[in-house]
C-alpha cells in the first residue's frame, strides 16, 4: 500500500518572548509531517535549529524529497540510513511510529515496550533577563516544582540570587546554553551550589567543552549542545555527569530510546529536553520519561496557543494519559 507524504511550516506565537544566551524569538517555527495509508494517519512535528545550521525551508526540503521513496515503501528502519540525526529526521521518525501503531491497533508506547508514566513532573523556564525581570518570572512560577533557569550573560551570580529568592522552595536547574568561560566556572558553580541549584546545562561551548575534564564538578553537569546522537556518545563521560536527549538531535523517538539505554549503561544520567514547540513534539518525547532524571518538556506553556488535542499541564505536571494528538 502506498503512503502519502504532506509537510509543512507552521508558526505559533510565544507567549511574551523567549531569551537564552543565544538570542530572543517571539515565535515558534516547527515542520510538520502527515503520513497517510490505507485510511491511517501518523503524524510528527520538528524544530529547525540554526544552531545547528538548519532552516525550516531546508528542513521541509529534505523531508518532501523523501515522498518518492515513502510512497515506494520506505520503512522506519530504512529512515534511519536515508536521512542523519536531525530535525527533518525527527518529524518523519516519530510519524512513523504514529503511523505503525495505529495500522496494528496499539500505542507506540506499546510498539516501543516503554510504559507511559501517569504523571510526568516537567521543569518550567525562566528565560534569560536582568535579575528583577527574572525574579519577577521565578515569582509567578514559583508554584511549580522544578524551575529551569537560562544564564549565559554577565552578572548570572545575580540572576541566581534573585531567582531563589523570588522561589524559595522551587528546585532549580540552570542552563548556560554554552555562554560561560572555563576561567569563570569554578565560581559560577560555587554560586550554583550556594543557590541550591541541581543541575548546570551545557555550561562551555560545545568547542570547548574538554576543559571540563579538569575542572572540580560540586553539581552536576549536563551535556546538551555537546551531545546528539549515539556516535560520540562515549567521548563524554569524563567530562558530563549527565546528557540531555532533544528529539530534534537524535533524529527521532527510534535513536532517542536508543541513546538513553547507552546513557544508562555508562553511568550517565539523562534529561529529556525539547525545543520551543507544540505537544505534537511533547508526547513522543515523553517517552523517554521513565529512563530520566529530570524532564524539561514545557514547550507548549510557552506558547501564546498549543495544538489542539495536546498535552494537559497542571502545575508543571503533565498528565500522562494517552493523546488523540499523537500515540
């Protein structure tokens, strides 16, 4: 039986604006992916990162110059060679699993032998801003049980200080988003551990990340721009106590699940993280719940409108019951 191809790009306002080290956005720009057979519909969703030199008009490139090969029945399997680890990889991935378990009746949960976890505790984000502007945030989320905080910036001592202070009891993890210097870590981790932080994210550049070998760790360090996908994965113990799996890294749900078992068997522990980006990225990504140690999946709570169908928050928890968006 033939299956169809459809993408395209979709835009969703942020809620306010979005600031890391990086830059701002006040949208987010996704790829979205619909596979049709025989009456069944499986669908996924991918965001383009210029980080790592990708756009969505190439991203949507890529996938539609597939459409003759999945109409001649490219599989899953076959995915994984006709395309590497990235964006486009990932909204057709995870469609396939759409497309699969609803053909057979069943969950992609089910497909994969992962359990969904009933009640998944995400982290929320505190974009980058001046001290009072991010107390001010940490303030009117300070209900929520694990706040992650985004640093990068002259003054982050600060920024923390004001942050805990504004959420007393709220578990914190920060993400430098590769906007710190080794000269400058031990006392940015000094001031992390003073604050009560958990967890510090991709402090160094990706570049430059081998200084952290030599580096005392008193909080763990979590690896995100430095880690994509399985190969190379192994060069980093030493340096990360922890990696965070994007979905838009690996290429999809396939080599996600893949990469956190290896994670496991190293020691390493794992994050599940996403990008700015609807619960059509959310819930495969939730998948991986029950291999993590932290979860950061509150992109759709930073936009202005979700998905219809899409994941519930409550409270900076996500209520794990199956979606008739995706699953």
């Amino acid at each position: 039986m033939t299956t169809r191809l459809q993408a395209a790009i979709e835009r969703f306002p942020i809620a306010g604006h979005f600031t890391i080290a990086r830059g701002s956005r006040t949208e987010a720009v996704v790829v979205s992916v619909r596979l049709e057979r025989d009456g069944h519909v499986g669908r996924g969703e991918c965001v383009p990162y210029t980080r790592y030199d990708e756009t969505p008009e190439a991203t949507l490139a890529a996938i539609e110059a597939l459409a003759p090969s999945i109409a001649d029945g490219l599989t899953r399997t076959g995915l994984q060679r006709a395309l590497p680890p990235g964006a486009a990889r990932n909204a057709l991935d995870c469609a396939f699993w759409d497309l699969e378990a609803k053909i057979d009746g069943t969950s992609v949960a089910a497909l994969a032998g992962v359990s969904v976890l009933e009640r998944i505790e995400t982290a929320f984000t505190v974009s980058l801003g001046t001290p009072e502007a991010m107390a001010k945030d940490a303030a009117k989320a300070r209900h929520m049980p694990l706040l992650k905080i985004k640093l990068g910036a002259p003054g982050d001592a600060a920024r923390l200080t004001a942050v805990r202070k504004a959420a007393p009891d709220a578990r914190l993890i920060v993400d430098a988003n590769e906007g710190w210097q080794a000269a400058d870590l031990p006392d940015l981790l000094r001031a992390c551990q003073d604050c009560g932080v958990e967890l510090v994210e991709q402090p160094l550049p990706a570049s430059a990340d081998s200084a952290l070998s030599d580096i005392a760790r008193p909080i763990p360090i979590c690896a995100d721009e430095s880690v994509h996908a399985l190969d190379g994965l192994e060069n980093l113990v030493g340096r990360y106590d922890a990696i965070n799996i994007k979905l838009d890294k690996t290429g999809g749900l396939t080599e996600a699940l893949a990469l956190a078992r290896r994670a496991r068997e190293l020691s390493l522990s794992i994050m599940v993280g996403c990008m700015v980006s609807t619960s059509l990225s959310m819930l495969p990504a939730r998948l991986l719940a029950p291999y993590a140690n932290w979860i950061d999946l509150d992109g759709p709570l930073l936009l202005a409108k979700d998905r219809a169908g899409g994941l519930t928050y409550e409270n900076g928890v996500i209520d794990g019951r199956r979606s008739p968006l995706w699953g």
